[in-house]
C-alpha cells in the first residue's frame, strides 16, 4: 500500500509564474490537508478538502493560492504569479474519513518550491 | 490565530543521553501530537495524547498531555544516532487541524 505521494519533490519558478503541486492520497483515503513549512519553522494547516469539496481552507492566502480535489486523479495546489515569499516546503496529509484521529493522517515527503 | 510555543530550538547531546523538550500554549488543545521530521521528508506522528494527564510512551519515547491541557513534554531515554532530526509538537483542537510548534533539532554525537 503506497504512501502518500507528492510530486514533483522539486519546483523551482520565476516570480510571476504559475506552480502547481500534487498530491495523491493513500488508497482508499477521501481526504486531503495542505500544510506549508517556511526555512525553520513548524506546519501551517492552508486548506482540508475532501472529493469536490473544499472544507475548510481557513489558512489559504486570500489571493493567488486555490486547492482542488477532484472526483478524479490527485489533489492540486495552485499558486499564480509566485513570489519570493512563496518559497517553502508544502506538504499534503491524507486520511481515510472524517474525524480521522491523529494516526489515521499521513504525511507526504513534500515538495520544496523554490522561487528566483 | 493559536500558537505553540516549543523550547528548546535545538539540542546538541552525546549517544545515551536522556533528551526532554516541551512545548506550552495560550490555548486549550483535545489532543496533543508528537512528530519526527528527517531532512527532505515529511512529519512522522511518533505519538498521540488523547487526554489530559496522559503519560504515554513508545519505545525509548515517553509524552505527557499536560493536566491544564495547554501544555506536553516528550522525553527520549538513551539516545542514539538515528535520533537525529528535527521533533515537532502539534495540537488540535475543535476541528481536524494541526497547531505545529517551531520544532526542536536534535544533534547526536556519537
């Protein structure tokens, strides 16, 4: 049973260009969270999604940031016109339900976005 | 927005020495989380506190939710080289969310 896959691990852009990150859950999991990670600092939760919907996406920037989690194929973080500030490990977590305790979410590897 | 607060930043020790971190909050948390993140990787839940005053351990490892439920430390008896790596707490609260704290980076000299 695969884990939680992300790709790619690595993205690097130019400022204004668009990246988009994505994660497939682990078998049999509906449900998706994004964390982004800055150089020495903890998670910060963007947005939890399940299939087609967009739950709760209280720590998503108001502008230039979308997630989508379609009935098909893997979850996407888009990000337009990226900046500097934009450079960061973000990370997905899947679980199988609603609710899932603690052990029942897992975490991608990441993908590191680098902006120039 | 909820923050965590986790002492120490890092932590440079000999193999077999016993290492404790911990972290504290303004607010109040259901459950409280402890991970491992090794370079170029993602969090791995080490162990999960469900209640207040819990005492839990895995291994070598040993987490306590705090009585106030503000509050959990994680002890790590006879370190050894694999230790290394970069430990966060996390709390979550009324919804499926994680709170992480800043994290911990443990060295080991061997």
């Amino acid at each position: 049973n695969a884990g939680v896959m992300q790709n790619p691990r690595h993205l690097v852009r130019r400022r204004g260009q668009e990246a988009r990150l994505r994660c497939s859950p682990m078998k049999g999991h509906s449900h998706v969270y994004w964390y982004r990670q800055l150089p020495e600092e903890g998670l910060k939760f963007m947005v939890y999604l399940q299939k087609e919907n967009i739950i709760d996406e209280s720590g998503m920037p108001k502008e230039r940031f979308s997630a989508e989690f379609p009935k098909e194929g893997p979850s996407i973080l888009r990000i337009q016109q990226v900046v500097r500030g934009d450079s960061a490990a973000y990370f997905c977590a899947s679980s199988p339900r609603e609710l899932a305790e603690p052990n029942e979410q897992f975490f991608g590897p990441g993908t590191r976005l680098t902006v120039l | 927005g909820q923050q965590l607060n986790q002492s120490p930043q890092s932590m440079f020790i000999q193999e077999g020495e016993d290492v404790s971190m911990n972290c504290t909050s303004s607010s109040i948390f259901n459950t409280w989380l402890w991970y491992k993140q090794d370079p170029g990787e993602g969090p791995v839940l080490l162990i999960a506190l469900y209640k207040a005053g819990e005492l839990t351990s895995n291994g070598r490892l040993t987490a306590q939710f705090g009585i106030t439920r503000k509050d959990s430390f994680l002890n790590i008896s006879a370190s050894i080289p694999s230790d290394v790596g970069i430990y966060f707490c996390a709390g979550q609260g009324g919804s499926e969310k994680l709170v992480f704290g800043k994290g911990t980076k443990l060295t080991v000299n061997p």
